[in-house]
C-alpha cells in the first residue's frame, strides 16, 4: 500500500494548469486542500496572467513552459511530490490536420512528463485521460491510448525509485471549453441548433466532479490503474431540449472521427476491471514492477461487459443536466 498524502506538507503541480482542468483544480487545491506549493505550467502566459489576477495566494507558482520541453519539465518538477498531467491538444480535426504536432504534445510530452518526475522522485503522478483513447477512430483518441499505455508502464522505471504513475478516464466535461453544451447555448439565440447524428449518445461529468475524482484517485492510487468513474449518459435529443427547447434541429451528418456511442470501458478491457461503488479500476495488463496485484474488494464484471454511453445504467433527465449546466 502507498504512503497516505497529506497535502498540506506537498508540492503539487498540475500541467495544463491554465486549461478548464486547471483552472476548477486550482480553486480546489486553494479552498479545500491547501498544499504548501501549487506550480501551475502552461505555455500561455497571457492566461497564467489572467489566474495571477484571480487567484492571490501566496502557494501559487508560475512556470511557463511546454510538455515537449523535457528540460523545462524536469526544472518545474524540482521538489514536487504530485503532479497532474492535463496538458494535451484535444481538438479532433486540428490533431487530424496537424497529426505530428498531436504526437509531439500527446504522445511525446508524456513521455516527458514521465522521464522528469522519475529523475525529479515525484511521488504521484496523475494523468487525465478521455473515452476517446478507448477503442479510438481519430488521432487524438490514439495519442490518448498511446498516453495511456506509456503512464501505465512508467512505473516500471519509477516504482523502483518511489514514482507512481496512474491514469484517470472519463468522458464529456459539463463546464470545460469546446464541448457541445456552449455550442448549443451560442446558437439557441438563433432558435436553430445543429445535431450530427439524432441516434448519438455521450458520457457526461461536470468538470468539479472530473476534478474532485482526479484527486481521490491521488490519494488511493498505488500505481498503473486506469480509473473510470461511474457516471450518467445523456441521448444527444434529450440533450437539446434541455439546453436549447424549442428549437429547432438542422442535423448535418456525423463527422470523420466522431463515434455514435462512447466507450469507457470495452469488453476485452472489462477482464482487467473491478467494479466498485462509484467508479471500475482497469488493473494494469503487465504490472512487472509489483509481485502482487494492488487492489482487493470490488467485483468482477460479468463476461462480455463493456461500459458505453448507449448501455449505461444512469441516464441524466433533461432537469439534471440544466441543474449540471447551470451549477
């Protein structure tokens, strides 16, 4: 089992800082948890300005920096002890055009991040994954796998010298930049709204919940699990006469990449998972750096098993989602 984390006697730093992650995770860390360091690095400077300005505290750290930069991220992570990696390019048909530069970012700067926080001894290190990296049809879901699998081996070279690496996955963010939700709020003006596919479904979680998860697994983490919190789905319909009713719809036909249904967990994942309460672990396939498995309790799901936004069990009524869209 893993030492207990008591932030208030850690350094934390959180890539991406200056994203929608970022910024809900900082206002957590600040109000509720109270680390005695909190590095917050990020490429964009104008943004860490504009946190500068909103967040006042005198644990806050700025570095500006790029996770393809190994160097930069060794120095950042300089007396850490947890790090949450959500710096990723995640646009779909950017990653598409730009596939090398998906890589460089998704890929390899994961790879950076790994390397520094094994040669800096970071204690912890959380990396926010998408159901996208499940079962991928578009580059950015395949980086995310590739993120995925690099994370999870990582503690091959860290577990040795103290490092764990874990992965948390989950799907849409309610609160977080680019999703559809704003997208539908801009044009109900227009009392039109465009749909791609009238079939679709999709995992929801609001971002604080995202956050709040993300650091639970943190603390209970003990190395190479993929966490999967249990939570609603919403039909795309449904979805549309809660935030934009009495509109009407122009459907456009589904996009290169895009799924019908999402995927949290497939079938042949499902013989790696447990199933507890509030979320499944996906227990690493070749944990060779523990000669035990890391997990008792929870239970094994039913063969054939796979968690999708089309299968799930909880599905959020349209008065939930406006409560979640508006909270």
């Amino acid at each position: 089992m893993s030492e207990p984390l008591n932030w208030r006697d850690s350094s934390v730093l959180v890539t991406g800082g200056t994203g929608s992650f970022g910024h809900k995770f900082v206002d957590l860390m600040l109000t509720k948890y109270h680390p005695r360091r909190l590095v917050i690095f990020s490429r964009d400077e104008l943004k860490q300005s504009e946190m500068m300005k909103r967040f006042r505290d005198p644990s806050l750290r700025f570095f500006v920096g790029d996770v393809r930069d190994h160097d930069r991220l060794e120095r950042a992570m300089h007396d850490i002890d947890v790090v949450f990696h959500a710096a990723a390019l995640k646009q779909i048909p950017s990653c598409e055009y730009n596939p090398f530069e998906a890589i460089q970012t998704n890929v390899m700067g994961v790879k950076n991040v790994i390397d520094a926080a094994v040669d800096q001894k970071v204690k912890r290190v959380v990396s926010i994954s998408t159901d996208k990296a499940c079962q991928p049809i578009n580059l950015y879901g395949a980086t995310k796998l590739c993120a995925e699998k690099l994370v999870v081996q990582g503690n091959v070279y860290g577990h040795g010298r103290g490092t764990m690496f874990s992965v948390v996955r989950y799907g849409n963010v309610i609160g977080s930049r680019g999703s559809v939700i704003p997208l539908f709020a801009a044009q109900r003006s227009s009392g039109r709204v465009t749909v791609t596919d009238a079939a679709m479904t999709r995992f929801w979680i609001h971002l604080q919940h995202g956050v709040e998860f993300a650091i639970r697994c943190a603390e209970h983490m003990q190395g190479g699990e993929i966490f999967v919190p249990k939570i609603g789905s919403m039909r795309i319909m449904d979805l549309v006469r809660a935030m934009a009713p009495n509109c009407q719809v122009d459907f456009i036909g589904i996009r290169p990449g895009e799924k019908l249904h999402e995927i949290l967990i497939s079938e042949d994942e499902s013989r790696q998972a447990r199933e507890f309460d509030n979320m499944f672990i996906i227990e690493p396939l070749y944990p060779s750096w523990t000669p035990a498995k890391t997990w008792e309790g929870g239970k094994r799901p039913a063969a054939g098993f796979r968690y999708s936004s089309d299968n799930n069990d909880v599905w959020l009524s349209l008065d939930e989602m406006k409560a979640l869209a508006d909270g």
